[in-house]
C-alpha cells in the first residue's frame, strides 16, 4: 500500500497497462522481437499524420507499460476512433526501425473507452 503511495501517477498507470496486456493474454511490447508475429494491447499516446515514401501514413504509438511499439497505417489519413489516450488491440509482424519496434498495416481492434 505504501509503495502505491509513493509511486508516480506514470508507474501507476503503466502498471495498471502491464495487468491489462496479462489479462488479455497479449505479449508484452518489451518482450516482441524482429519479425515476430504478436497481439499487444496497450494506449495510443499519439497519433501523427506523415507522408512515407510519397504515400499518407497515419502512425500513432502505442504503450503497454512495458514500452511502446509504433503503429503505421499506410495510405491512411484518418481512421475512426484511432486517437490519443484509446485503448487499442493490435496484431502483426513486428519490424523493428533504428530500435524502434513497428507493426506495419496491423490488424486491429478498439477497446471499450471506460473500465471493463
């Protein structure tokens, strides 16, 4: 209870994603490699419209509490829903990027805005 306390309301709330992704049965985002086929669920932190290689591509980050892993959608401007602070589902292969992870075009799921 102490410890609870005296934690930072980001340890807290990186805790409570950390619980979510194990109840969920999601991997980790600290735990995915190169070219690893993965379901996480995490928080989209942000969400940024930039072209790549002439082409839209809407990429938003995505945090678990573990880390944060990249999300793009190429050819997209917008997607319904797909903004910061929205609880997302998402699989794919993992690429990683200067040490970066990415999923690239992933298939996904939003979740419920409120406690489930």
């Amino acid at each position: 209870m102490l410890d609870r306390l005296s934690s930072s309301q980001e340890d807290l709330e990186s805790e409570e994603l950390r619980e979510d992704a194990e109840t969920a049965g999601c991997t980790k985002i600290g735990d995915c490699r190169d070219r690893q086929i993965v379901t996480v669920t995490g928080t989209l932190r942000t969400v940024t419209l930039r072209p790549r290689a002439g082409v839209p591509a809407l990429e938003a980050e995505l945090f678990d509490g573990s880390a944060a892993l990249d999300v793009v959608w190429l050819g997209r401007r917008s997607i319904v829903g797909i903004e910061p602070g929205r609880k997302l589902i998402a699989s794919g292969r993992i690429s990683m990027s200067r040490g970066r992870r990415v999923l690239f075009n992933p298939k996904y799921e939003l979740r419920p805005l409120g406690r489930e």
